[in-house]
C-alpha cells in the first residue's frame, strides 16, 4: 500500500449536528474511490474535508503520509490536487484555450509547456476545435468537457469529483467518463468520486464505499473481475 490520504478520527459537527464521524478512512496513490450513499449521508462534506477545502471539527487528515495542521500547509497541498462540481465554472469572456491554460499560468508554466498541455487535453477531451471559442457561447456537454480539461491539464496528484455527470445524459457521460478515466489512470492520479448513479463507475472503481449518517458503513474492493451483484447496500 501506498497511502495518499488517510483520516482517523474524523468528526465534522455543523450547528450541534453531526455530519461525518469516521474511525479511519484510507485512500492509496492512484487508486479510484467512489463513495456513494443517500441523500444528507454527508459525502460532499468528506469530500471537501478530503480535497482540504473544508476543516474537519475534530481529528487528523494526512497527505502522503504528512499531517496537516495549519491553513498555509493545506494551501500548498492544495495546488496539486484540484475538485470538480456539479456544475462547471468558467471564465465566461475567454476562450477555451485560455480557460484550461489559466492553472498552468498560475503555476508558473512556460508558454510552450502551456501550449503543449493544452493542445494535450483538448485533444484528450475532443474539444480542440473549440480552442478560440468563448466559453459562454458552450452548450452545456461542451463546457462540462473543458472543465474536465482544465482540472486535469497540470496532472494534478488528486481529482475530487462531487457528482460532475449529473446533469449529462445517455452517451455523452459515458464517453466523457471513459475519457477521464484514462486520463487518470494514464498518469496514475488518485481520484475519489461522489454520486448516486452506481452503474456509472462500478466496472472502473478500485474501491467502493457506502456513507450513511456520516458513518462509514460498508466498503468494498474491486478486483475488476467480481459481478456487479456483490456492491451491495439497502439504505433504510
């Protein structure tokens, strides 16, 4: 094993309300976690707590095996992991290349390499005749595409996914998966996905985790070869 985040501990209380209240949660370097659960289970809240975005109320979450105790260190930490929603945000005036650049310019890339990377992920997102389009004139699959492209342009270390494919229908989300997928798996970014939509990520996951009440209550490993039947969880 290989660990890239790991919680113990882990509690997060909102107005005298418990939300998350984990023993110990483990996400190995390039593993593909989906965590998965009802409605109010509190997954959006351990993903933020996981991408640093969030603090937990009490308990440790390490990156890489380094815990992290202050808000300059989870700054850091952050630029190499990067988080997509459910909605995708872009700068509206500029184009889509200048869109999936913006990461690589604040991290200081060199113009070639920008336009390298760039080139790289429309190509891999099938956006590149898009390139000098302005990114308010997108339909709403185009602009779900080069916000996959942008998040992953500079190889982040992590991907958090907050149930992006809700609102993409029938064959564009399996296309659009199938080509983050690679991408991930190609440059072994450790990836953990929230969603309610089982069929989407079951045959692809490393791991599979069921959330209720904040708990973790199941979780299973994928061996890539087990039947869909043994991801099992009657919420109640």
């Amino acid at each position: 094993m290989d660990p890239f985040i790991q919680v113990k501990g882990l509690k997060y209380k909102t107005k005298n309300k418990n939300i998350i209240d984990i023993d110990d949660f483990l996400v190995n370097r390039g593993e593909f976690v989906v965590i998965m659960g009802p409605n109010g289970a509190g997954k959006t809240s351990l993903l933020r707590i996981l991408s640093l975005i969030q603090k937990p109320t009490e308990g440790e979450v390490c990156i890489k095996g380094q815990k992290v105790t202050n808000s300059k260190q989870a700054f850091s930490l952050r630029r190499q992991m990067t988080m997509l929603f459910q909605q995708p945000i872009l700068l509206g005036t500029s184009t889509v290349f200048e869109n999936i650049a913006y990461p690589l310019k604040i991290r200081g890339e060199s113009r070639d390499a920008i336009s390298d990377k760039v080139d790289s992920a429309m190509k891999g997102f099938k956006i590149a005749h898009l390139s000098k389009e302005k990114a308010w004139s997108l339909s709403g699959g185009e602009a779900r595409r080069v916000s996959f492209a942008r998040a992953l342009c500079f190889e982040p270390q992590a991907l958090f996914l907050d149930e992006p494919f809700t609102f993409i229908d029938g064959w564009d989300k399996k296309d659009l998966l199938a080509d983050v997928y690679q991408f991930i798996r190609q440059k072994n970014i450790t990836a953990v996905y929230v969603t309610n939509q089982k069929e989407e990520v079951i045959e692809k996951c490393d791991k599979l985790v069921f959330l209720h009440k904040g708990r973790v209550v199941q979780e299973d490993i994928h061996e890539h070869n087990q039947p869909q039947e043994s991801f099992k969880y009657n919420f109640k």
